[in-house]
C-alpha cells in the first residue's frame, strides 16, 4: 500500500511541540507562526489541555448520540460565555467542510431553496455542498456542482444584493476576514447589508468563522466587529487546538431543529469535548483575545515599517503579508535556514501568519527578525 498521493510535503517532520514551537527528531526547534493551517490556537501541548484530554481518556473516550452527554453542555456552556451568544443552538462534528455542509442544509431545510451566494476568494472546504460553494472549479468535482452558486467580488455587493432581491436564493456564505484567499477583510458595510438584506429576502447568512473565529482576530469571532447576527456561524480549526472537533450554532428561533435534522457518529464525542473544553478555558483564563490584539497589532505596525513588504492586512493574530513577487522560495528558506514556518494562500504573493493565540512579544519579535534575515540575506 502506498498513501494516495494529495499533498505537497516539506521533507521535515515534527515530533513534539511545546508552545509556540515544534521540534524535529533531532532537536532542531522551529518557531510556528502557522499552526498546521490556523488550527494551534492555545499553542503545542498546553499543560491544561493535555491534563484534560488525558484525564478524559481514561474515563471515556467515546460514546454515542443516543445517550446524555453532559460534557457537550459544558462545552456549549463555555462557548456561550466566550463568544457572549446566547440565541443560538449547538451542533457538534469533526471538522470545517462537515461544519458547512451541515450549515448549508440547514438554510435549504429552512426555506426550501438550492442557490448559494458566495465571495470570490472564499473557501469553504472540500465536501460537496462545501466545495461548490468554494471560489474556484479545480477541486470541484462534477457529482458536486449539484446546485447553482454564484460569487461576487468581496467590497462590492451591489449585484449580490440584487440577486438576493429576487428571493430565491438559499444562503449567503462568506469569511468575515477571507483566510485561504490571502488574508482580505469583508468591509463591515458589506457584512451589516448582507446581513439586512438576507433578512429581508428569508436567506440564511452563513458566517463561516472556521478559520477566522476562535479568537483569531481578537474579536471571539470575527463578524462580531461588525455588530451583525448571522442565522449559522461554522467553526473547527483552533476550536480543538488539533484535535478534530467542528461545530455549528443556529439561530434556533428562526430555524428549529427536529429529531434527525442532522446527525453525526464522532460529532461531540467525550475526547474531542473535552479538547473544545480546554480551549476555550484556556481562551478565557489567559485572556487571549486581549493578547491576540495586542500583539497582532505589534506584528501589524512592525511589518508595515519594512519596505519591501507591499502591503500588511488583517487583524489580530491572522495576518496577510503581501510582497511584490511569488512568496514560495521565501517560505522555504525561512522553514529551512531560519526554521520558521509560515503559510501559504491562494494569491501567491502572500505569506499567510496563523500563529497560536498565546504568542508573547519575545515570540513575536523572534519572528520578525527571522523574517527580515530571509528576506535580507536569503
Ligand atoms: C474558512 C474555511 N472554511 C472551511 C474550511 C474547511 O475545513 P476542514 O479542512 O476542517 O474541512 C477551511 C479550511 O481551511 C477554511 O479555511
């Protein structure tokens, strides 16, 4: 056998982290200002989580949705007081795609209708309601383009709006801050119209905070700058700091659940709630939403002062750098003679920044001169 050949690999592998670092076999540590694709939020083996997760798996580690299952309302309980949303139910599962294919299905069970609106640049994941609705035909495949899906450009909504106005259109998706795109923030006039407007047409506006939530951008989830409530918020990614764990919250009055909606055999399992658990005690006790501000804003306003970078753009710890060249050859080096890893995206000249919630400004400043010796001295 042999593994079915998908990913594109670094010819590196880590076996222990603490931290923001990883460590090789060897002992070589590397700084991780990527987090496996935005998924390190509290940083590599917090204490508390690995306590919780241990201490978890020697009571037990799973068991079906037909039995009560206190440790999910704990989860809820503490996602409630993180987030300060209170109107909204929870549906456990195990990861971004699963949280949006279920987000999807819930607007269509809502009001009946099949056509997605999107941002260009969006992503969404790789299942089939998911992936069609992801901007992009090249890992769509033919049985998934089950529905029409139409994308707009990210700070113009005019002929969104249209479209919405002639009331036939499922569901509204879109990142409040685009993460795989490159780092490009919704404006918040856009999201508050969305917002209005899919109100006033019966659409469902689906936030999908799967890589811009969890305390990313400094707000718990990142439409929240923008004063709107949406009708599902997808998340996944920092949610179970690696362990698979994803979720959505519907707004329940709008639209109920009914026995069977939805269902998963994993979704809320004992471990992985007990993981969410963690997290977001951890959030809450290290105050990191604070800290993701803050030192979001250090990093922010110290790339900015270095010339040959083009442009800086997002907000708290999710931060696009944008150079004036292909950035492939610059993440190499920096992986590799500065043992820094960084993230790629889909506008090749951007470096992506995902680094754990909890970084200090030691880590942050370790960072930057990492990157201005690759960038100085390949
Ligand atoms: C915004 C967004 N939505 C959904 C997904 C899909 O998540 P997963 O890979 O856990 O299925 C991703 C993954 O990168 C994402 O960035």
């Amino acid at each position: 056998m042999e593994m079915f050949d998908v990913y594109t690999l670094f010819d590196l592998e880590p076996v222990s982290g603490k931290g923001a670092y990883v460590y090789t076999e060897d002992g070589q540590k590397y700084l991780d200002f990527y987090g496996g694709h935005a998924v390190i939020s509290i940083g590599h083996s917090h204490p508390h989580y690995v306590k919780q997760i241990q201490d978890q798996a020697g009571k037990l580690v799973f068991y079906s949705n037909s039995v009560q299952n206190s440790l999910q309302h704990k989860l809820m309980e503490s996602l409630s007081a993180a987030s300060g949303l209170t109107d909204y139910g929870l549906f456990l599962c195990n990861s971004g795609a699963e949280a949006n294919e279920n987000a999807l299905k819930v607007a269509s069970f809502h009001n009946k209708r099949k056509k997605v609106l999107s941002l260009k640049g969006g992503f969404h994941g790789r299942t089939s309601a998911a992936v069609n609705a992801t901007y992009g035909k090249k890992i769509t495949a033919p049985i998934n383009e089950g529905f029409e899906v139409k994308h707009y450009p990210i700070d113009d909504i005019r002929e969104m709006v249209k479209e919405l106005r002639k009331k036939d259109t499922c569901a509204v998706i879109v990142e409040a801050v685009q993460g795989i795109g490159g780092i490009y923030e919704v404006p918040d006039k856009c999201m508050k119209k969305l917002s209005q407007v899919c109100t006033e047409t019966n659409t469902i506006l689906i936030a999908d905070e799967v890589q811009c939530g969890y305390g990313r951008t400094g707000d718990f989830f990142a439409f929240q700058q923008s004063g709107i409530h949406p009708d599902v918020i997808s998340m996944a990614k920092g949610m179970g700091n690696g362990f698979p764990i994803g979720g959505v919250l519907i707004n329940h009055k709008k639209t109920p659940a009914w026995k069977g909606m939805l269902g998963s055999t994993f979704g809320g399992n004992h471990l992985a709630c007990a993981a969410g658990k963690a997290v977001l005690d951890t959030i809450q006790n290290e105050k990191l939403l604070d800290n993701a501000r803050s030192i979001g804003k250090y990093l922010i306003n110290s790339l900015q002062a270095i010339p040959q970078i083009k442009e800086v753009r997002g907000r708290g710890l999710m931060i696009g750098i944008e150079f004036d060249f292909p950035v492939a050859q610059l993440r190499k080096k920096l992986l590799f003679d500065h043992h820094l890893f960084t993230g790629s995206s889909s506008n090749q000249k951007v470096i992506r920044l995902l680094p754990p919630l909890n970084i200090t400004k030691a880590e942050a400043d370790e960072f930057l001169s990492k990157l201005k010796a690759g960038m100085n001295h390949g």
